[in-house]
C-alpha cells in the first residue's frame, strides 16, 4: 500500500536504461531457516553459476574468481560458501570445522561483504 513495489519496479526500469545490471532476490518475512535466502539469486549470478553446472567445475571456477586481489584474502574461506545453501560443496579443512559457530558465521558476512564490494566495483 506505500508503493514499494511501484519503487522497485521503477529503480529497475531506470537501471536498465542505464544499462546496469539488476539482480533480482525474493524473500518472506516467515523465512528463518536459510538466513542468506534472499541472497542466493545474487551470488549465483556473481559467480556465474548455472543450472545443470558440474559442481567440481563450479567450484573450480569460483575458487578461480578469487585469485583476483580484492578477493584473494578470503580464498582459504572458500568452503564457507557451503554454507548459503546455493549448491557448493567445497571440502572444508579441519581448521574450518573447528570455528565456533558464532566465528563461522562471522567469517562469513565478512566474506559476502567483500564478495559484494568486489562485485559492484566490477559492475555496478
């Protein structure tokens, strides 16, 4: 009834025509369970994941995107990824199985912050 969906379908509109990229999530305020839900469509694009992708080769590609700089600190974080229910499987370290889940939570958010900044550095 405020207009927040006239808002966001109008944001949308305006971004296209200036030709940056949207990436769309959905969310219901009863989703408790999977706390990275509505981020899901986002990471996926970010690394450019694919339905019917081998997930070896999927996580072969997303352990290569982050040998780029802005990215490359969080690399031995990588099966932290597992984590956000989008599909990957990266075998975790017995270091990684040791984080409390509190440190494992934290690492985390800081991870898919860094993830985003580098995204939208890249493209906006």
């Amino acid at each position: 009834g405020s207009g927040k969906t006239l808002l966001l379908l109008n944001g949308t509109a305006a971004a296209h025509e200036l030709e940056l990229v949207c990436v769309e999530g959905l969310a219901r305020d009863v989703e408790l369970q999977t706390p990275y839900y509505v981020w899901r469509r986002f990471f996926r694009h970010v690394f450019k994941m694919k339905v019917g992708d081998h997930m070896e080769e999927t996580c072969w590609s997303i352990a290569k995107q982050f040998e780029n700089p802005s990215l490359s600190k969080w690399k031995r974080y990588l099966p932290l990824l597992n984590d956000l229910g989008i599909g990957l499987a990266f075998p975790e370290s017995s270091i990684l199985q040791r984080l409390s889940v509190l440190e494992r939570n934290s690492r985390l958010l800081q991870m898919l912050v860094g993830i985003v900044a580098s995204a939208v550095s890249v493209e906006p």
